[in-house]
C-alpha cells in the first residue's frame, strides 16, 4: 500500500506538465486492489502456481489440471479446501474470513475456473464406478493390515512391497513426508496417481481397477505409519 502511494506521488508532477506524452496514464492500467482481481489465470498463477505447477501439473502437490481430478472432485470439495487450506501441511486458507486473500468471489472463480480450463469429459461410467474422492465419504474405516496387502499387489511394483521406493518411483513411508501430508492427499493421490509424474490411476496401477475399500485399506495403512506428534493432530 505505502509503495503504491509513494507510486502515485512521483507520478503526480508527470500527470501536470508530460500530458499528451507518452507514458499519460491509461485509465485500463488504473492500479486494481487484488480482492477486484476476477480473471482466473491472474488469481491461479498469483495464488496457486508456485505449489500445484504453472500448468496445474508437474508441481509439488496434487495436479489441479488432472482431468480424472477435476471429474472427481466436486466443486465443493475444492471450494472447501481452497478456503480453509490443510492444517498441518503447507495448503494455506485462502479465505478472508480464515486469514486469507481471497474474497468468496474469487474462490468460486478459481474453483469453476479449474474446469473451465483444465476439465475434459470423462465417462459417465467411469465416474459412477470410481471410488469416492473425498474421505468424509470413504465409507467403513479401513483396514491397515489388509492395506498393507493391497498395497504389495498394487503399489510394490513402483514403490517397493513395504512402501520404501525403487528406481521407479520413490519412498512414500518416511515419516518425515507422512507428517507433511493429509489422507485426503493420500487418498487422491491413491486414486487419481500422478499421471504428470508416471503414476497411473486406480483403474491402470494393478491388473484391475482398484474396488473402493482396497483404496480406503492402503490409505489406513500408509496412515498407520505416521509418527504422532505431541502437540498437534492430523485428523483428516
Ligand atoms: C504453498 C503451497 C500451496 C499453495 C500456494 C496452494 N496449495 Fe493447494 N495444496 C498444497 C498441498 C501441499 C496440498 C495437499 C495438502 C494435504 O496434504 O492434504 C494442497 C491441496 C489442495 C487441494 C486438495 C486436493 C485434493 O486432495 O483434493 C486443493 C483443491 C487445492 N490445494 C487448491 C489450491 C488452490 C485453488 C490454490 C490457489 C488459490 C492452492 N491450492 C495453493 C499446497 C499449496
Ligand atoms: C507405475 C508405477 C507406480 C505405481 C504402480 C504406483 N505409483 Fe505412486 N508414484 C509413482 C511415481 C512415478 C510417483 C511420483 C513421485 C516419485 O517418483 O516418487 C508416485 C508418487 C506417489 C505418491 C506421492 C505423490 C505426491 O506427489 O505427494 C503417493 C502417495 C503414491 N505414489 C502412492 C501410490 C499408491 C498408494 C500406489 C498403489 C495404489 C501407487 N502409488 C502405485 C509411480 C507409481
């Protein structure tokens, strides 16, 4: 704010004597408070690039531009979690309300803009057989033990039988990277893969596309692995 007034200050003599110059302020470049910002790539790459990729993909967290996502994820689940952030991991609130930036306008504008963008259509088919993005709709509490099963049929070729990496894809069991990440990104992780990096969905990662509750068991025993920290608590 300061920097931008002192901005209009040394502009000011320019406005008096330099009219019809080059460099008269056009009434299109007028500064625009970022809470007025309502162009989608604007906000996306203001707010969100440097984390989910430039392109929605290839960033360090989960590929916003995943097609397969975007049909899974219900505007509300990305409404949500766009406005309250991830406790315990690096997804920052964006609301206002919640100590953000980003006005309810603007939020509504990323989450409708994702598809807009990003979304191609998928079959109805597929959509209706997959298993449930969300965890509040995951269904019965899994099973590490079977988990830890699942996981050996259908994850060990990449990460190895116990979860602790190949030359094709590497550990996901250290605790360090468990502590940092929720199990609503393991489960979508789970489902949709990382098809940027090379990891497949849930219908290409075994011999058959993965059943619901197989999904639900892995993410539970990946989850059992976490070392629990003291002070705080990773509920969701
Ligand atoms: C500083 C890094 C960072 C920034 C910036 C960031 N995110 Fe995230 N985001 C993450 C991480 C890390 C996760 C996974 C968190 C977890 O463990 O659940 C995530 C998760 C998400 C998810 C949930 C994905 C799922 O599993 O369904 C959505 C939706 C999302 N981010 C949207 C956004 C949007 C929209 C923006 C910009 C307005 C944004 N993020 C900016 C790091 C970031
Ligand atoms: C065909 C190989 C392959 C298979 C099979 C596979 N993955 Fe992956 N996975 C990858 C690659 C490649 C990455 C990218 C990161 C890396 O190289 O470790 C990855 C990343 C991940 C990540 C971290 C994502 C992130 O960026 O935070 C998780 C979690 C994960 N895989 C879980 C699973 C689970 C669970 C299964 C079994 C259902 C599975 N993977 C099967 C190749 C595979």
């Amino acid at each position: 704010m300061i920097s931008h007034r002192l901005l209009l200050l040394c502009m000011l003599p320019m406005l008096w004597c330099c009219d019809g110059l080059p460099g008269k302020p056009d009434p299109a470049n007028r500064y625009i408070r970022p809470t007025e910002v309502t162009n989608f790539d604007t906000l996306y790459s203001m707010n969100c690039s440097g984390c989910h990729g430039a392109e929605g993909k290839l960033g360090p967290a989960v590929p916003l531009a995943d097609p397969m996502y975007l049909a899974l994820a219900s505007p509300i689940h990305i409404e949500e979690i766009t406005r309250n952030g991830v406790a315990g991991t690096t997804m920052p609130a964006f609301a206002i309300e919640a100590g953000g930036t980003l006005t309810d306008q603007q939020i509504a504008i990323i989450a409708r803009g994702l598809s807009t963008r990003w979304g191609q259509p998928q079959s109805a088919e597929v959509v209706a057989a997959a298993p449930p993005l969300a965890v509040s709709q995951e269904g019965p509490p899994g099973d590490p033990e079977r988990g830890a099963a699942h996981f050996r049929t259908f994850c060990g070729s990449c990460h190895g039988p116990e979860g602790r990496g190949t030359a094709r894809a590497g550990s996901i069991v250290e605790p360090p990277y468990l502590g940092l990440v929720s199990n609503q990104n393991l489960r979508t992780n789970t489902i949709i893969g990382r098809r940027d990096l090379g990891m497949p969905d849930w219908r290409q990662v075994g011999d058959r596309p993965m059943r619901p509750q197989e999904v639900t068991d892995i993410v539970a025993w990946l989850a059992s692995q976490r070392v629990p920290r003291p002070s705080s608590s990773m509920a969701n």
